[in-house]
C-alpha cells in the first residue's frame, strides 16, 4: 500500500473527529505486511446506530462507528471482485483469528473493534458488486469504504481560501482548488450547462439570421 493513499485515508477519519493509532510504520521482515492492519480508529462522540449500518459505508454513517481496525488497500488499478478477491487471499489475511484476538486485547473497550477495509472501488453491474460484498461478509469484514468517496468528500471538505499548512496533502488540495484545477460537483455542472446554453443561443442567432 502507498504512503498517500495511507495518509489520505488518515486525514479522512481525522476529518470525522476519529482518534488514531498506527499499528504500524515498518514492516517486520518476519511478517507479511499483508497480515498487518493499518490504524485503530476510535471516536469519542460515537452516537448510536437508529438501524443497521450498511456494509458499504458512506461518511454520514461514520458517526456510528466507536472503534474500529481499518485496512487500507490503495490498488488503484482495478474492482475488488469477487474472482479477484478469491485469487488473492492475503488481501485478507488480516481477518485471521489470531490477529483479530491479539488486537482486541492490545485495544479493550466496551464495543466490538469493527473490521473495515478501504478499497478502491467494486464492481459496477448489481450482481457482481453483490457477489464481492457477500464473499467480503463470508470472510468476517463488517464494512467497506470506497476510496473515491474518501477522497471525494476529503477534497469537499477542504477550503481554498484556509491556509493548511499543518498538512501537506491538505495544503496541496487546497491549493489545486485555488488555481481552479480541482472544481465541486455542483460548480462544474453550472459550467458545463452555460457552455450548453451558449452554444445554443450562438447556433440560434445563426440559424435566425438575415434570409434572401
């Protein structure tokens, strides 16, 4: 896993005003680092669930969510089907008993240490996005959280004119709103329908121009 999509995925859960242990900054040269979780998240305003949370989490259900082990798995290179997750099995390797009993005692709490996985995205077609969240619930994981929505809502959250210089990744962000090179949802359909309406009234004013 890269260091920024780490470092993403960190300033996402701090966003959410998450508390945050880093199991790890090396790995063991006698362990896979497939085995190994990434932080122990733990918010301290955690508010009750009124229903069962989904299993694909957006960011208004994170207030839910006490504590947690997230793994971040920043492939940006293909869908975590159902074939592909099966074929790569230390994707998961993490969700072994050993390692989930290990930590639960290195962090106690009164809640259950929810297991979530950050990916890059799933399958887009119902059935196969459903086979891949099913093979995900077979193997123990409690939530998915798609790394387009992280960083969507990461990008939102941050203001051009903040100077955000406790952060790198955030400075950056804001900068690249700044000189216009990143632009919100609503912003670039605005754009887009003037440019349509534009080019209309330009072939409207030639198409009503003077006849023979």
């Amino acid at each position: 896993m890269s260091a920024i999509s780490e470092t993403i995925v960190r300033e996402y859960f701090e966003l959410h005003g998450f508390f945050i242990h880093q199991e790890r900054k090396a790995v063991s040269p006698v362990r896979r680092e497939d085995e190994e979780i990434d932080f122990v998240v733990w918010n301290p305003k955690a508010q009750p669930a009124p229903v069962h949370l989904p299993f694909v989490l957006s960011s208004r259900h994170l207030k839910h969510i006490p504590r947690a082990i997230v793994v971040v798995r920043g492939w940006h290179t293909e869908a975590f089907t159902a074939a592909f997750l099966n074929a790569v099995p230390e994707m998961l390797r993490f969700l072994q008993p050993e390692t989930l009993q290990r930590l639960e005692k290195a962090y106690p709490g009164p809640q259950p240490l929810l297991k979530l996985l950050v990916a890059p995205e799933l399958p887009a077609l119902d059935e196969a996005r459903q086979q891949s969240i099913e093979f995900l619930k077979s193997k123990g994981l409690d939530g998915v959280l798609l790394f387009r929505n992280v960083l969507a809502d990461l990008v939102d959250s941050v203001e051009a004119n903040r100077n955000y210089q406790k952060s790198d990744l955030l400075q950056v962000i804001r900068i690249l709103k700044k000189y216009g090179f990143l632009r919100g949802p609503q912003l670039e359909l605005f754009n887009a329908r003037r440019a349509r309406g534009a080019a209309l009234s330009r072939r409207s004013r030639t198409n009503s121009g003077p006849q023979e």
